[in-house]
C-alpha cells in the first residue's frame, strides 16, 4: 500500500472507452492508494493533459478515432516534451509479439494484455514509477538548536563542526528533512527506506532490509546525536498513534 498522504500519492490518468472497465479501475486503483482522474477517449486525455500532471497513463489501445498507439507516438514526438517523458503503460487485447514491439517501439514504457489481474496492472505500475528518476528539488539547510542539516550537501553540523552519521541514519535524516513539520509514520518510513530509487540512497541503505523495528533503533540513534536530552526530544519528537516528526526551528 502507498502513503497516504495526498501530496505523495502517484496521480494516474486512465483512458479507456468501455464505461465499466474505467470506472472498475478508478476504484481499484484509488483503494491502493493512487489519486485517479479518467478519460474516454484519446482527445479527452490530450484535454486533462493540459489541465493536470500526472505521474503515468494507463492506456487503452484500441479505442475509436485517435488510437492508444497513435497517442502515444504523439505524445512522445512533441517537441515540447519534457526531459522526464510520462510513462505510458498500454492496455490491449491483442496479445501478439508484433502488437507488444509496435507497442514498445513507438514509445510505451510497458504493455498489458487484457483480460488482466488488477493485482498485476498495480505491480507494473509500480515496478515503472521505481525506475524514474526522482526530481531534482533545493531544499533550504534547516536548523535546529546547536545544529544544522544541509539536505543538499547530506551534511549535518555541529558549529562548524561536521556530525557523522551512519548509512542508515542519513538516509532516514533526509526523509524528515523532506517533510519537516509532518508526523511519518514507521510504515511509510520503513516503504521509503526499502523503496528508494536514486544511485545515492540505494547506496546509503547498501541494500539492508529496514523494518519498523529498524526504525526505531535508528531514530533513538539520531537523537543521542542532535537532543541535548534524548530521553526527552524536542527536534525529532513522537508524535502519539502517528509516527515521528523532525521538528526545526523557524526563523
């Protein structure tokens, strides 16, 4: 399951003609946590493209008038296109190799044979979001007490002095730091950790399996660092039947 805070939820467009199917596929879709807008057709997307982001398109092949490859042949030939393109992922019933490479060659990132297990069409999705890059944000260095934390630099001082930190303990500093001010929870803190996509966090973590348990041993480590009394926090707080939040000063 996603976390289920609105901003983080992957925003998916669904386009298929047949009433039941997207309708069956907004709900399913919305109950494992993704935020889902539909489209009938293909000039129906084109118009909530420019209205949304969206972070992938569940696309029907055969559709009447502009078809699901014809769309995402055009989609993927803008000159306008983003450096990021928006992953496409083609639903159809045709299931002969020569339909999935057409499907492939003009720009799909992957491709679905219906009929399908719902269960199956999430775990592509998914599988397809992982492999993006993550966008590139500046955050501000934040503070807190004697100590400062540089997102940007992964560095946290002390005065001019640097703070080692453990793989592990930077890499679960850079989610609160992510969203200071916000309570997370030991479950969406532990999918994070386990789920990371960069280079750098897939190094940070080396591969270790993170787990609630890890969480908290992790957490009670940080704050021997950066509490002048970590029996009682005041940075890196709990917050009660929520989680835990990294709570900086505000200048």
């Amino acid at each position: 399951m996603l976390d289920t805070s609105p901003a983080l939820k992957p925003h998916i467009l669904v386009v298929d003609d047949d009433n039941r199917l997207r309708g069956l596929l907004r709900r399913y879709l919305a109950e494992q946590g993704f935020v889902v807008t539909t489209a009938l057709s293909a000039a129906d997307a084109r118009a909530k493209l420019k209205d949304l982001a969206y972070d992938l398109i569940v696309l029907d092949v055969m559709m009447p008038g502009e078809t699901g490859l014809e769309l995402t042949k055009s989609l993927r030939s803008l000159p306008e296109a983003p450096l990021r393109p928006l992953p496409i992922l083609l639903l159809t019933a045709r299931g002969e190799a020569s339909d999935r490479i057409e499907g492939l060659e003009v720009g799909a990132d992957d491709y679905l044979q219906k009929p399908f297990e719902p269960r199956e069409l999430v775990l592509r999705i998914n599988s397809i979001l992982r492999r993006l890059p993550k966008p590139v944000v500046s955050q501000p260095p934040l503070r807190f007490g004697a100590w400062h934390y540089d997102p940007g630099r992964d560095e946290l001082k002390q005065g001019e002095e640097i703070v080692r930190l453990t793989d592990m303990e930077a890499g679960l500093m850079r989610l609160f730091a992510a969203e200071p001010g916000v309570a997370l929870s030991r479950e969406a803190l532990t999918e994070r950790s386990n789920a990371v996509a960069s280079p750098k966090e897939a190094d940070s973590f080396r591969g270790q399996k993170v787990s609630d348990r890890t969480v908290d041993v992790q957490v009670t480590r940080l704050r021997r660092k950066i509490e002048p009394d970590p029996k009682n926090p005041r940075y890196l707080v709990t917050v009660r039947g929520e989680g835990y939040m990294l709570m900086p000063d505000i200048d």
